[in-house]
C-alpha cells in the first residue's frame, strides 16, 4: 500500500501523519521547528495531519494548481517540470541539508523516507 502527496511525499512514513497522541504530536511539532519546517513549536492540534487536498493551503502552490489543471499529482501534468515543482524539489534539497546536521540518525532515517525521495515517488 502507497499514500504519495501530489509533490512526492510519502504519508505512510510521516511522523506528522502517524502520530495519534499529543504526546507525539508535541514531538513532531519539536522536530520540525528544530528542522526548520516551522518557525515555531505548533501546538498538538496544528500539527495533527489533516492531509492533502482542497482544504489545506500548499506551503508550494501545488494544491490549487493541480485543481486548475484537474490532476491528482504533479507527475500527471503536462507541464512537469514547472517552476513551482522545482522551486520545492530546491526547498526540500535545503531541508534535507539541514535535517542532516541537527537529527539524530533515527530521526533523519524517517524524515528521509517520508520527505527526501520526492523526485523518485512522482515517477509512480
């Protein structure tokens, strides 16, 4: 069983997506401001994932503009690669840098199969 985003995130390997107690959603909502994926600790119900869609406003765009051009990914688009797919494949190599210095090993495992295999899992 897979669950891609439409940018290439793997929900199955998210912490955000997996924690169930405020416990670990504290946890996540820690390392992702460590991470710089915040610029804040997010309280628990910030950060408990409501996924991907209609509803949510996109970090990169990508939401809004695969509705306009009615795919359920961005690898489904003509247009591929367009400048917003690639200005977040350069975000997330940035994320990926700094994940490296400031996680432990266990933590940069996860957020690797979770965030760091985009390119890869748009091919799907």
């Amino acid at each position: 069983m897979e669950k891609i985003t439409l940018c290439g995130d793997d929900c199955l390997q998210c912490p955000r997506y997996n924690a169930r107690t405020g416990e670990e959603l504290r946890a996540v909502a820690e390392l992702w401001y460590r991470t710089g994926m915040r610029d804040y600790i997010a309280p628990p119900e910030e950060m408990a994932c409501a996924g991907c869609g209609s509803h949510k406003e996109c970090t990169y765009g990508l939401v809004g503009c695969a509705q306009a051009y009615g795919v359920d990914k961005c690898n489904q688009c003509g247009g591929v690669p367009c400048e917003k797919l690639r200005g977040m494949l350069g975000k997330s190599r940035k994320t990926q840098e700094t994940c490296r210095r400031v996680c432990t090993p266990a933590e940069y495992a996860v957020l690797e199969r979770a965030f760091f295999h985009k390119e890869e899992n748009l091919q799907k």
